[in-house]
C-alpha cells in the first residue's frame, strides 16, 4: 500500500474515544504523544534508537526499549536496554540484557517482565521438532525464549525458561522455518494477578504462564492466526490478539479477534472491507478503549486506527516518520502502539506533569 496523505486522515467526532495516542516509529528516536487531530502534545528525545514500543507508567513517565549490544544474525527485534524516561528525558531508570528482545511489561509490584533470547546447544535442541533440517543457528545451536522478572535494583528476581516447561513434541514448527530460532516470543502482557500471556508468532500459539506455579495453566493455538502479536486479556476475561494472517492457503488478510477464554470462540472480530484492505504480515498490535472501540497498529503501513463495535472506522493516522531499517530500507513502521482513554490513571498523571 502507498499511502495518498499523511497525518490524520478520518475522524468522526462523535465516534472517537476521548484520548491521546503514544508512539514512535521503528528506529526513531523519539517518542510522542499525539491528540486526535495528529497534533503532537509532547515528545520525548530518546537516549538511542527505539526498536518496539513505548508505555505509561504509573508515575506519568515512559518505559522504552533501545537498541543495545550486538546483534545476533538472523534474530529479529532485539533491543537490549530498557529505560525509564521523565517528562524532560532525563533517564531515572536503565537496565541492560543483550538478549531482551520484543516486549516488556510492567508488572503489579513495579517490577518489569521482559522476553530474552538464549542459546540452546544443538545436541540439545534435538528435542524441537520441525522446520528445516540442518538449519541450526550459526552459533552452535537454536535460540530459546526466556522471561525475566527485573526489580529496580536490576537484579533478576524471577525467570521462566522455555526449555523447563514446553510440550516440545505438542507444538512442532513449520517445514518452512529455519530452526535457527525456536517459538519467536513477540508479546509478554502481565495480568493484574501477576500472571503472563505470553504469544509465540512461529508457534501460531498463546499461552498463559502462573506466575506462582510457573505451569502454563491456558494454552491455545490456531494456524489461521498466521503468527498473531500483541495477545491481552480484556477486564471480561476474554482474550483479544492482532492475528496477522500471513503464510496463509486463502488470500492473506489480518483480523482482529477477541476470544472467550474458556469455549475458545471467538466472539467479536474485525476484517477490511474488502478483507485485504487490511493486512500487515508482521509487527502491529491493538488495545481496547473505554467505550468498546478497539485501537489498532496495522505496523507495516504506519498506520493507526480505531474502530467501533460494528466495525466501523472513526479514526485513521498514517506515519510521516520514517526510517531506514537494516534489510527493509526506509520504512514508517510502527512496531506497536497504546492511545489511553481519557480517565486512564496513567494519563491523568502524564497530564497533570504536562500542565494539561
């Protein structure tokens, strides 16, 4: 898709939940917070390139990850730092893993949950099944995904490793992939019991890992989705996910599904009309608003959009930030994206420091 104009370029008043938008496009190094009309209210000045996302904390300030320490070939959206930013960009909190990757989040203790990368040595990793014969990382082995807990003193207070409780032989993966990487974790989202759903993109599965037990208590996986992102539980219990829908047998086109927990249905869903007006094979996320509209990240496209229960859209942005990303070239990506509901304690807080 080429997109015609820039900025906002919908948006219906009475539709659109009251709010404001915080993004930053892949490889930037910046971070804003955007009104409805595309009007930049604040913008943060980052300590290095951005490769994912930004998020509200309580306090008002941001957490961030950057791209740090070498990189590992042939794994993607590696970070390596995750700062805490205040309203003038000044850092008040910095920790670095060369192995995080993706996503981090903040948990109910204040502690922050991230995804990691380790190597797992072939011999061992005879237990993967699937993908590509003798397509083991150059490094001697598959790449594995790891949770870690980190407190504010930078000290690893909790982690669950794939490779202690995986049903290896459940979840194979696909001919068509590399064994380079095994699950390729993209989104660790916190629950407010302290629990972790977790979604594995090479796996088309999701998972919620008991933070006490650390046994995986709901699991579920469908090929459909075509390596889904950005999975969360919505305060009814459902769960809602960006389903990518690439490397698909019917014409590829991404939806946008939420599913009830316990029946495994899915209850309410969005589609393009047509259906391949919206599509983004990779990156992109969502979040549900206050009243029902559901935001979504359409990330290969920069594009940001809202749309009602009924599906329809009353909100629509397209990146003008550009960037030049290894291998991709110049791209307006947006790897993810949250607009917070006015009311949100985390942006009434962000707003009172503004002055607003």
């Amino acid at each position: 898709m080429r997109p015609l104009q820039f900025g906002v370029t919908l948006h219906d008043h009475n539709l659109t939940q009251d709010g404001y938008v915080l993004y930053g496009s892949t490889g930037g190094k910046e971070c804003f917070l955007m009104g409805e009309r595309g009007d930049i209210i604040h913008q943060w000045r980052l300590p290095g390139k951005s490769n994912c996302y930004s998020q509200l904390q309580e306090n008002g300030n941001i957490l961030v990850t950057l791209i740090e320490g070498p990189k590992i070939k042939g794994l993607v959206a590696g970070a390596g730092r995750i700062v805490e930013l205040d309203l003038s960009s000044n850092i008040v909190w910095d920790y670095s893993d060369h192995m995080q990757h993706h996503d981090f989040c903040q948990a109910p203790s204040g502690n922050v949950v991230y995804l990691a990368w380790e190597l797992t040595p072939t011999k061992e990793a005879k237990r993967i099944k699937g993908g590509m014969p003798d397509s083991d990382h150059p490094d001697g082995g598959v790449y594995e995904d790891v949770l870690r807990e980190v407190n504010r003193k930078g000290e690893v207070v909790w982690e669950w490793r794939l490779k202690d409780h995986f049903p290896y032989d459940k979840y194979p993966l696909r001919p068509t992939s590399k064994r380079h990487e095994y699950a390729h974790a993209n989104t660790c989202h916190v629950q407010r019991d302290g629990n972790i759903l977790v979604s594995f993109r090479q796996l088309d599965l999701m998972i919620l890992i008991n933070r006490q037990t650390n046994q995986i208590d709901w699991e579920m996986s469908d090929r459909s989705w075509g390596g889904q992102h950005d999975c969360q539980q919505l305060e009814n219990g459902n769960i809602i996910v960006f389903a990518n829908g690439s490397e698909q047998y019917t014409p590829e086109h991404s939806r946008i599904l939420e599913i009830n927990r316990d029946s495994k249905e899915v209850v309410w869903q969005y589609t393009g009309q047509p259906k391949i007006t919206f599509f983004s094979p990779r990156i992109s996320g969502l979040c549900r608003l206050a009243n029902g509209n559901t935001f979504i990240v359409e990330g290969n496209h920069g594009r940001l959009f809202e749309v009602t229960k009924s599906g329809d859209i009353c909100w629509e942005y397209i990146s003008p930030f550009f960037n030049d990303i290894p291998v991709h070239g110049t791209v307006n990506w947006v790897f993810r994206a949250r607009k917070y509901s006015k009311g949100n304690t985390k942006l009434n807080n962000l707003l009172a420091n503004l002055g607003i």
